[in-house]
C-alpha cells in the first residue's frame, strides 16, 4: 500500500469508524471536512458533529463550511492538492470543480448496493421494505445523485430481525475495510470502474418524522420492519388518551379475532392489525423512562377492548 493523500468528507457517527480506519492505514489525511457544529443537548450548545470531534482528538485540520457555493470554499479546496477525497455521509452537494479537483477524484461510500437505495436513508428504507440484502458499494462520484461509476461492492444477507442500529454498525464497519483496499486498487490502476445499471434504481428519501406514526390497518409484519427501521430515531408512535406513546419493541403474533385494526385484544397489548397482531414488548410514555410494557401497565391503563389511534 502506498500511503495517499487524502480529504476525509463525513458527519454522523456512521463515518467515523472510516476516518479512523485510514488513518489507521497509514493514509495523510490533510483536512476534514464536516457539517457546522450544531445546538444540541438541554442547554442547546453548539456541538461539532461526531467526524469533527473524531478529527480534532487526531489532530486534523477541520472545515466546516455550509456549502461549497462560495469561490474561496473550493479554492480552499483545491488548494489542498489531493490523492483523492473520501466522502461518507457527507450531507452536502459538492460542485463539479471540487469533484473533478483530486487527483484520483472524490470516492464515496454508500449504504446500499447501488442503483438501489440512492440517496438519504438507505439503511432505514431497506429495512422498511423487507430487504433481503443489503451491501456497501464504493463509487467514483458525479454530479447525480449517488450515480457514479461502481469501483466495489461487498453484499450481506440480511436477518429478518435485523435493526437499523445493528445494520447501520455492520455497514459501517464493511466500508470502512473496503475503503482502505479499494483505494490501493485505485491508485495501482487494478480497478475498471463499471456504470450503474438502470434497472432497480430507486430512492431512498429522507425520513420524515411524522412516518412514524402507526397506521395499525396495516400488516403487522410492516410495522414490525417500520419499529425496527426508525428505532431510535425517529421513533414509531401511537396516540393513547392524548400521550404520543413511543414503541421500541414488538413481536408479530397471529390473530384469528376479525378485530378492527388498532384493537387492543387483551392486557398484554396485543393490537390487531390489517393482517395479523402485534405484541407490543417495549414502550415509553412521554416524561417517562423506556421500560418492558409490564412494568409500564402496572401504573398504567390500556385496556384490553381499546381502540388505538395511530
């Protein structure tokens, strides 16, 4: 391996396990780049994203810009005379100039086998629609959205029960290994890019907050992918006398009841569904600590006959 110089572009906890893998590998990383620390916690202080934090406790020259609009940005850039820029879950749109400004150009890790899954939310999207597969492909960036050239790809099976956590840790983990061997390859010439086919694009737009609220007409095997996919944020939702109710856990149960949808058919929170019943395990009322509905029942009252709203 022949150490490159680099631009680590990311933000969110899923990039950082690739900053520290190539910094590990014995790559220079000349600067990061990371979206604006923001307010966060109780008294809303300005908290530099995890990449940022990462960069800092190594050492590395961070940017934050708020986008690459403005001339100096990308002369900034570019002046860094790069190998290569590796962007990860970056969260901004980067002109052709600074893409074309590396040497061996910008290369981007993405959570899904692309072209499914292109844009902002593939792990939670894929889990949302029952996938049976999921992989990290490693792309030669272009002005579109997350359709470049393919440099790699690793698949993975995926679990019936897998959930947006532990698939977001596995993924992460999977690009930040690829990364390291895929930009070897780069550099020694052994990769022939390949264009994304056309065929299964699909996009994986942003989730919206309100997509956690349960619609309980439909199957219980969709709210179960819909808990295990926006678990812990943004959270999946019902309403109770007033209390947005948070679901953290379910099992999906048969139901030979014929009951309304939203149903509760018993004091153990089992609800109908469009198909099927779920068996809700775990929940938290508003103000209130994330407990086992056993314990949240003992104070509480849903009684069984209830009809739930969404």
């Amino acid at each position: 391996m022949s150490a490159l110089r680099l631009i680590f572009m990311g933000t969110p906890d899923f990039s950082v396990p690739v900053l520290e893998r190539l910094i590990a590998a014995g790559h220079d990383i000349v600067c990061v780049y990371s979206q604006p620390p923001r307010p966060a916690g109780r008294g809303q202080k300005q908290t530099p994203t995890p990449v940022h934090a990462c960069a800092e406790r190594h050492g590395i020259e961070v940017r934050t810009p708020k986008s690459f609009a403005a001339d100096d940005v990308r002369r900034d850039f570019l002046s860094l005379n790069a190998d290569a820029a590796v962007v990860v879950a970056y969260g901004l749109i980067l002109p052709k100039l600074v893409l074309a400004g590396p040497r061996l150009g910008c290369i981007n890790i993405h959570a899904s086998l692309l072209p499914r899954w292109r844009g902002a939310a593939p792990i939670q999207r894929a889990i949302m629609a029952g996938d049976t597969q999921s992989g990290i492909t490693i792309m030669q960036m272009d002005e579109g959205l997350d359709t470049g050239d393919i440099l790699a790809m690793e698949k993975i099976e995926l679990p019936p029960d897998i959930t947006a956590t532990e698939l977001h840790d596995q993924l992460s983990t999977i690009g930040a290994d690829l990364i390291v061997a895929t930009l070897d390859d780069v550099a020694a010439e052994r990769i022939t890019p390949l264009s994304q086919p056309s065929a299964g694009a699909i996009y994986a737009a942003k989730i919206d907050k309100a997509e956690g609220r349960i619609d309980w007409r439909k199957p219980a095997s969709a709210i179960d992918r819909l808990v295990r996919a926006l678990t812990p944020w943004p959270g999946v939702w019902f309403v109770h006398d007033g209390e947005r109710i948070k679901i953290f856990n379910l099992s999906v149960v048969d139901d030979g009841s014929g009951a309304k949808p939203g149903t509760v058919l018993d004091n153990h929170l089992k609800i109908a569904c469009g198909d099927g019943a779920v068996v809700i395990n775990e929940l938290q009322r508003p103000g209130k600590k994330r407990a086992a509905s056993a314990e949240v029942l003992r104070g509480y009252t849903i009684a069984a006959g209830t009809l739930l709203a969404g």
